[in-house]
C-alpha cells in the first residue's frame, strides 16, 4: 500500500524536529567549547566567537595536576565493567528464567519486574548504609557493584531469551553431551547477543550519567567519575571564572565515548541469529 504524500511530508518534518531538538544542546556544547569563560556569557549562544578549542581542551586535560583525566579514567571503570557485570549477570538470569521451570520462578519474576519500577534515587541511601555497615563506602566498590545490577536487563534477556532460543535446540546440544553451563555460553550467549548489546548500552549510558549514586557513596575526589567532578568545578566556578570554560569542555569531552559507543555497536543491533538453527 502506498503511503500518500501528505503523511511522509508529516512525518519527515515531525523527525526533523525531533532530531533538531535532541541535536541543538549538542551543537550549543561544541560551539561553546571553543570560547573562553567570558565569550560564553558575552556572545551568541549559537555561533563561535575567537575559537581556539584546542587550547582551551588542552586546559581542561591539565588543569590541577590533570585531574579531569583521572575523572574521565573512573568513569570508563564505572561504565565499562558495570555495563559488562550487568550485561553477563542478565544474561544468566533472563536464560535461566525463560528456560528453566523452578519453585518460586513468579516469584522472581514478579521481583524484577518490581525493580524496573523502583527509581535508582530511591535505593542510594540504603545502599549507602549497607555499604558502610560492609566497609566499602567510598571506595571503587561502593559505585561498582550497583551498576552491575539491572533488573530492566535481567526483564529483557528474559522476553528475548523466551523467543529468540529454540528449546529443541538446547535438547540437541544436551544429547551431544553439552553441560549447561557450555550451551548457556556456547549456544545462549550468541543467539541472545542484540539483547546482550541493549542491555549494555542502556547500562553503560546510565552508570556514565549517573550522579546521585557517587554524590552519596564518595567523598573523595580521586574516585569522582566526570558527573561528579565538573559538578565540583562548577561549585567553584564564582571563584575561578576560568572552570566554567573548563566545565564546558569537559562536558563536550564527556559524551565523546557515549558517541563512540553507539556508533561502533549499532551494526549489532540486528535479530534473527537463530533463524535456521533448526531444521525441520
């Protein structure tokens, strides 16, 4: 059926200002980037004004001893292996939910499905007192840990698991002698990796932004991820008009990898891995 002219005119025009939307605050980031700390209250907002981005990033890189690239390094700890323990960790539970039958398994689905709907905020005092009573508040633990929990992952390897694995072809790989844990990481693993790339996208994005959880758990500034660090230098900015140029660039430096991310994973973004696995 032909779509008629008038709707695709409606729709090109309702995505383009979508995208206009989402894109302009990162174009006002890029443009500001290239000002001093005077420019970006004395100038249009929008155009450039005596850019020199590379000094001013240089700045940002080196100011007090380099510590924005420390910030930077603790955040791609956090992200990175947070996204990887939560991704493996769903995994394991959404197979196991979708291909076992056990006592208590409602149960257990019934709790994730709760927890999708608890708000992060809500759970940091809490564990920021259980953290503390276990001695691992203020550490590396005290932010890595959380984020490798992800009850909306666990949600969606589960769905995903339920339709995209064959159970005939798990029968096949048990009667060749296949241990469960070899067909989990062998068979599993592969057949649910579009999910396995979702769960670590939307997990890697949320432990890059968050902020409450480290404003509670550190008090130490060497363990900020960059969140929490330009939210320092902007604190001070009053006093040293120099960080908000400074918080700007970093702000500009910060979703580079979040950028990155998404463009090298989005070709796996693809279904239909066990389309053909089974033959009839």
């Amino acid at each position: 059926m032909t779509v008629p002219l008038r709707h695709r005119v409606l729709t090109a025009t309702a995505l383009t200002l979508a995208a206009v939307y989402f894109l302009v605050p990162v174009y006002w980031l890029a443009v500001s980037a290239t000002k001093s700390s005077a420019d970006l209250f004395g100038s249009f907002g929008l155009w450039f004004a005596h850019p020199h981005p590379v000094a001013y990033l240089g700045r940002v890189l080196t100011y007090d001893g380099g510590v924005y690239v420390r910030w930077f390094g603790n955040s791609l700890l956090y992200a990175g292996v947070g996204a990887l323990g939560a991704t493996w960790l769903s995994a394991a539970a959404g197979y196991a939910l979708a291909q076992y039958r056990f006592a208590g398994r409602e149960a257990v689905l019934t709790a994730v499905v709760a927890g999708v709907l608890v708000p992060s905020t809500a759970l940091a005092l809490p564990l920021y007192l259980l953290f503390t009573d276990l001695g691992f508040a203020n550490t590396y633990w005290s932010v890595l840990v959380p984020g490798m929990v992800s009850p909306f992952g666990v949600y969606l390897c589960r769905i995903y698991a339920t339709a995209a694995i064959p159970r005939s072809l798990l029968e096949a790989a048990r009667l060749d002698g296949a241990g469960e844990w070899r067909i989990f990481h062998g068979l599993g693993l592969r057949l649910m990796s579009p999910a396995l790339v979702t769960v670590f996208l939307f997990q890697f994005v949320h432990i890059w932004n968050n902020f409450f959880l480290p404003l509670v758990m550190l008090s130490d500034s060497d363990l900020y991820p960059v969140t929490l660090g330009l939210t320092s230098w902007q604190g001070y900015a009053d006093r040293q008009p120099e960080l908000y140029q400074y918080t700007v660039g970093g702000a500009l430096l910060s979703v580079l990898p979040l950028m990155l991310l998404m463009v090298v994973l989005q070709r796996h973004w693809r279904g239909g891995l066990s389309e053909g696995s089974v033959t009839a």
